[in-house]
C-alpha cells in the first residue's frame, strides 16, 4: 500500500489531513481572529447561562410559592454570598432578587456584582422563568444577557440572549442566541458540565460573521468549550469550521477547517 505523507505547516499550526491543500498562512490568521471573536462571544452566553444555573429548576407540580421560597433558600447555599430574596408580584408570578454584593463574590471563578429578579410565572403545569442580568457585571464588565426557561407541559427550552460589544475586544460586537443541550440521563444545571448550542453573529472590523454553535461541553472554570462545534460563516464569503476536543482543549487550542482545505490546529488565547 502506497502511503503518502501529510503536509506540514510550521509556525503556529499543522495540517491534520492528508490530500487536500493546506490553507495559506494568512488564511489561517485570519480565520484565528474570527474563531477568537466567536469563541469569545460563546463565553459571554455560557456565563449567563452558568448564573441561570444559581437556581433549581422547578419541580412541576409543586406549588409556585413554595417552590420560590426553597429556590431562595437554595441559592445563598450554592453560592454564600449572594442574598436572595422573595417578592410576591401578583396571582401568577413571584419573583428571587438575587443581590451580589461588591468585593469578591465568586460565581464559578468568576467576580458578579449587582442583582437581578428571577421571575416566575405560572406554575404546577406551566412554568417560565425570564430574568435581566443587565444590572449585573462579571469581572468587572457587564452582562448584556436575558436568561430564562419554559418547563412542564409539552415543551421544555432553557435559553440565553446575549448581546454587545465583546469584553476585551475593542470594537466587536456579538449576539449568541444559546440553547441549554437536553441530554438524556443528564442534569440541567448544577453539575460540573453545561452544554449549549445555537446561532450568533459577529460584527466588527473584520465584517459581521454569522456563528452557528453545536453542542458546546464546558466543565466550570474553563475558557474553552472541552467538545462540540462551531462554523463561521465569515463577511469574505468563506466557511471556517471549528472543531473542540478534549485531546486539543488540554492543550489550548481547536481544529479549525477553512473551507476545503486541510485542518489545521491554531491556539486560542484567553
């Protein structure tokens, strides 16, 4: 059997195929700042969501009431020291304000400040939760995020809108529309493990790319998303796909695929 040999590209990358042309070295810095706006951009939801996870998911058929009592009860033993308190709204929706005070209040390695109202509608058949994390702000920054959940009956969605001018990247702006994973046999919240997916765009000076996540794995305290994947539909007209592995989230980086060129593995800095 003939057995041909890859080719590969030095610097800060390797070609991971065989056969297929690698792509140019300005090709592959180019797609490393749209994966590292991307990347960002995830981040930003996945922490929303991580915040949304402060909270136990109701218990259909549990009254609302009770259910917004124990949840507050919850919250200050998850995280010690955030004050959560109950406001009654009406007949059909209450409310935990979940206060971070300032100084070092850690949410999964990250500094919160400020409060939000969780507010719950319904009840016992039909629960949603909506919740504005604007008045928040993580590691100094704010969270331009709306959380939120439907849960009993027949439709069951946990969901982050996020949007803004990214943290740290000057000048870009991004929206993630995420989705919690629902997997069989697997907690919601409150493991080590979130999973999320869904469409985003980033815009700045290198164009507006429109970001399409699928089944990012994060394990608490981590940049990177330890699995799943991601395909940027970039303003130049190229599809850059993003592959997250356990073997290259050790390391600090993802395989990224430019259009049908050979993978290639770039690092992704914090």
């Amino acid at each position: 059997m003939r057995i041909r040999a890859c080719l590969t590209l030095a610097l800060t990358v390797l070609a991971t195929a065989c056969d297929r042309e690698p792509p140019t070295k300005e090709e592959i810095e180019d797609a490393r700042a749209r994966v590292d706006l991307a990347v960002h951009a995830a981040h930003q939801a996945r922490m929303a969501l991580e915040l949304l996870g402060i909270l136990p998911v109701y218990t259909c058929g549990e009254p609302r009431r009770t259910f917004v009592g124990r949840a507050a009860e919850g919250a200050h033993t998850k995280v010690a020291c955030v004050t959560a308190t109950v406001e009654s709204k009406d007949n059909t929706s209450d409310a935990v304000v979940l206060s971070f005070p300032e100084g070092k209040c850690s949410v999964n390695g990250h500094t919160v400040v400020g409060q939000s109202a969780f507010l719950y509608n319904g009840g016992e058949e039909r629960m949603d939760l909506t919740a504005d994390l604007h008045d928040l702000k993580v590691d100094g920054q704010p969270l331009q995020a709306k959380v939120g959940y439907g849960t009993c009956g027949d439709e069951k969605r946990f969901w982050t809108e996020t949007s803004g001018e990214l943290p740290g990247r000057a000048g870009n702006t991004y929206r993630v529309d995420g989705r919690v994973g629902l997997r069989e046999g697997a907690p919601i919240f409150g493991s080590t493990t979130l999973v999320f997916d869904g469409p985003g765009e980033v815009s700045g000076p290198l164009g507006t790319d429109r970001v399409t996540f699928t089944g990012l794995q994060y394990e608490v305290g981590e940049y990177l998303p330890k699995e799943g994947e991601a395909l940027v539909e970039t303003a130049k007209g190229h599809r850059v796909k993003v592959n997250f592995s356990s073997l290259l989230w050790r390391l600090g980086k993802v395989e990224v695929e430019i259009d049908e060129k050979a993978p290639v593995t770039v690092p992704i800095v914090r």
